[in-house]
C-alpha cells in the first residue's frame, strides 16, 4: 500500500476505451445471425471469413445505432464516412483485418457527465465514438493444451467510445462505466452484459507528478469483465507505475492482462510492437452518407435519457434526489413509473410503492417489470384509495396488494369491500366511537390534560380497536383532538 504522502505527489490520468457490441439481428457486414450462446462456428458465412471474391455490406441499423449513442453524448456526427482495414494477425480474425474507422469517427467529441459518491458531478469528455466489427474468441479450456477458435462473434458489430484521459480515480472510472451501460440500455442498442462480452473495456493508465504539464507513459490493461475489475486494475496500475517511478525504473509503454483472482497485471507485449496497423481504406465499401432527413428521422426515435428522466422527477414531480436517482437507474422501471405518473398526482406515494413493494416483489421472485402482475393503472387507483381516505396504507399494502399480485380481475376497491377493509370516514359515525373511549378511560384523559400528550397513540388504538380497525387515523385523530383539548 502507498502511503498518502507518495499518493499526493503523484497525479493518476486515466483514458477508458469502452466496446459495445450492438443489438442488431446480423452482423456488421454481414447477414449472419448476430446471437449470443449458439454451438461455436454455426453463425459464419464466406463473407465473416473473407474467403476471396467475397464482399461485404454495411448494416444500416448498426450505423442508426452508432448515430444515437454519438446523440445522447452531444457528438458531432459525421456526415461522410469511409470505413477502413486495420491490418494484423491474430488467430481469431479469419480475414487478417478489421474492418474499422480510422481518420474519420462517426462521432467526434462529446461528454458524459456522471455524479460521484459526494454528490458532485464531473464531465468526461469524449474524444469519440466509432464503427468497427469485433473479432472471433479464442478457446483455451481446462485441461487441454491446444487453443481452439469460435468465430461466431467475428463481425459483430461493435461502437468503441473512447474518452479522453480525463479520469482520475478509479471511482470516476467505474462512474463512468455505469453511465455508460445506463446510456446504451436506454438507447436499446447494446445489452450492457460484460460477463457475455458484450460491453468489454480496456484502460489506458499513467501517473504523472502533480503540476506538471505532460502525461507520463501509458500502459493499457486489457481483460476485465466487470466495472469493479477496472475500478481494481486502475488502483494497481497506479500503484505500480509509482513504485517503478519512486525506485528510478523506466515505465514501459505496453499491453497488460489483469488477474481477477490476485488483483494484479502482467506484461502480454510492449505496445511499439503494435503500433502499425498499416491502415488504409476499405476498398470494398462506399462511403456511408447520413443524409440531414436520415439523421432527423435517427433523431426522432431517441428515448428520453436518464439524466432527463432524473432532472423531470426532481423538478417536476418533487421527488427527493434519492427517489429519483433509482427510478432512472433502469429504463423499463423509469417507464413503468411514468405510466403510474400518469394516472396519479402523488408522485412521492407511487415512487414511495415502486422502491418499495413493487421493487422487493420482483428481486425475491426475479422477475422482469413486464412481468409484473400488477399493472401500473391498478396500482394508480390503489394510491387514490389510500388519498382518498378510503383505506388506509397498512390495509392497502398489507390486505389488497397481495390480493392484485394474484392477478385477479377484482378492482382494488371491489377487494377492499370484500375484505371489510373500507375505512369510516363519517364523523358523525365516529364521534359516538370516540367519546365511548374517553369515558371508558377518564384517569387517562386527566393524565393527557395535565400534560402527557404521548397518550394520544393509546386513544387511537382503543378507537381503532373498537370500530375493528376501520376508523380513518385523520378523522379520528381530529376527532380526539378537539375532545380532549376543550
């Protein structure tokens, strides 16, 4: 472990270069099926092997896709795109190139603000966002000493965001992570999966002295599948490349694997063996032009964000910024709330329902909010009951909510009458009630007017004992007020 004198003379400057693989039905380039978990080289053609004479074809949903991500991070889009061939060897890319973007990104710049664990909030700039499609996977399982190839997911299309090195702790880059994984399941164009692959991240890592002007030496770890594995492999790297500064070692410019299991990285090869790709362009492929109607019918279908879910339930339905933050955290349960939204005025009591009851039903079931049995209409008309002073919450949460998750055709209100659980509003009806257990307790009555006010809760529960739990508590409550007070 460093001690905080050596953390504090050095500055950690970290660059994240996050792929996501898209959720389109083929491949890049390609029409074979783009899935996930099938028998290893059953999804190939001649064309995702470049067998010669072959030729491939841009995927219109995979462009659309890229275009949205580029829009929910403010990037500029680029309206002429040519695609090109990233040139080396290695055994899972059947063609010996990637075909990929080079000079010419489909998104240039761009932020993604994220919110840290203090509250604040810090901007992280992209240097862009591009098209490529993704190589095979090679195979090394337990026990065999030769390396199989599956080349089913070679050519599946893929966006590589790639920030610029503005991120300094490793907190601020697992926030990171997680506003992206948010981002692209909003947008629906990428499942977010890393343990499946499907969002996989590689992090440039330097240290530099504190006030100085240029970064130090970057090394790039590669292998981990999952956002604290990044945030574990960013702390060691910084402690690493400290300690080789501390004792007067060259920092390597290279590749680095990470090991989940011990925490820690390992040389795979020094990144001058890399460094050309021999880019040129694809001649294959025209250029991709987004056309203005293109773009304004890309941009027509773009959901509202998070953070635009965030900001409307804080501003407009007065949510506290807790209630909000987990309700946006998931698209389909920011939707399902916006449904009950609209069918009620009590926002806080409809989120107060979705953390709370409805969230803990699907967890202890591990079920989907689509599968939810109660639909969001019921639930509106359960919270008007309740406003209504109809029921009280402990009957509607305890009696009719288990009721609706049997899926009945019953109406909240038709269980509540079945279930004698409407509550007696009628003050008229109540008075004689209250009065009654006044009489019945007149050494406490004189105890409560010579000041312990905390006998109210015992009246209250004599009331609700005698009209069988059906007194509506504010009612009552006034009721008790004015009798003992005069």
């Amino acid at each position: 472990m460093l001690s905080e004198e050596l953390r504090n003379k050095y500055q950690l400057v970290v660059g994240l270069e996050v792929h996501a693989q898209l959720l389109t039905e083929s491949k890049m380039f390609a029409a074979d099926a783009n899935q996930y978990g099938q028998s290893p080289n059953t999804l190939i053609s001649v064309i995702t092997l470049g067998h010669p004479g072959t030729l491939p074809k841009v995927n219109k949903k995979a462009v659309e896709f890229a275009v949205k991500m580029g829009l929910a991070c403010d990037s500029e889009i680029t309206r002429y795109n040519i695609f090109s061939r990233k040139n080396y060897f290695y055994p899972d890319l059947p063609k010996g190139y990637q075909i990929t973007q080079d000079k010419g990104p489909i998104c240039i710049g761009g932020v993604v603000p994220i919110e840290l664990a203090d509250g604040t909030e810090k901007v992280i700039r992209l240097n862009r966002v591009h098209m490529e499609e993704d190589a095979g996977k090679s195979m090394h399982l337990v026990g065999e000493v030769d390396t199989l190839v599956d080349f089913n997911r070679a050519g599946t299309p893929l966006v590589e965001i790639v920030t610029e090195p503005d991120i300094r702790t490793p907190e601020e880059a697992y926030a990171f992570l997680t506003e992206i994984k948010k981002l692209v399941k909003y947008l629906d164009i990428c499942d977010g999966n890393m343990e499946e692959g499907s969002l996989r991240c590689d992090a440039n890592v330097s240290v530099m002295l504190k006030g100085a002007s240029e970064y130090g030496k970057k090394v790039e770890v590669k292998n981990m599948n999952s956002f604290r594995n990044v945030a574990r492999a960013i702390e060691h790297e910084h402690e690493r490349i400290i300690g080789l500064l501390e004792a007067g070692v060259e920092v390597i410019s290279e590749t680095r694997t990470f090991d989940a299991a011990t925490g820690t990285t390992a040389s795979m090869r020094t990144k001058e063996d890399l460094n050309d790709y021999r880019y040129f362009p694809e001649p294959d492929l025209s250029p991709v032009v987004i056309s203005e109607e293109w773009l304004h019918s890309i941009q027509a279908t773009m959901p509202a964000l998070p953070r635009e879910l965030y900001r409307k339930f804080v501003d407009v339905y007065g949510l506290p910024a807790l209630d909000a933050g987990v309700l946006s955290d998931a698209k389909e349960i920011a939707l399902w709330f916006e449904e009950i939204c609209s069918k009620t005025n009590n926002y806080k009591a409809a989120s107060n329902w979705m953390m709370g009851p409805v969230k803990s039903y699907l967890n202890e079931q591990v079920l989907h909010i689509d599968d939810f049995p109660i639909k969001p209409t019921i639930l509106a008309e359960l919270i008007a009951l309740v406003d209504a002073g109809k029921v009280s919450f402990t009957a509607a949460s305890q009696k009719i909510y288990p009721e609706l998750l049997k899926a009945t055709e019953e109406s909240s209100l038709a269980i509540a009458q079945r279930l004698n659980l409407i509550q007696e509003s009628d003050e008229g009806s109540l008075k004689p009630i209250v009065e009654s257990v006044l009489a019945e307790n007149g050494s406490k009555v004189a105890e409560y007017k010579s000041g312990k006010k905390g006998l109210m809760g015992m009246f209250m529960g004599e009331v609700m004992k005698k009209s069988k739990g059906k007194a509506d508590p504010k009612v009552a409550t006034k009721i008790l007020t004015e009798l003992l007070e005069n």
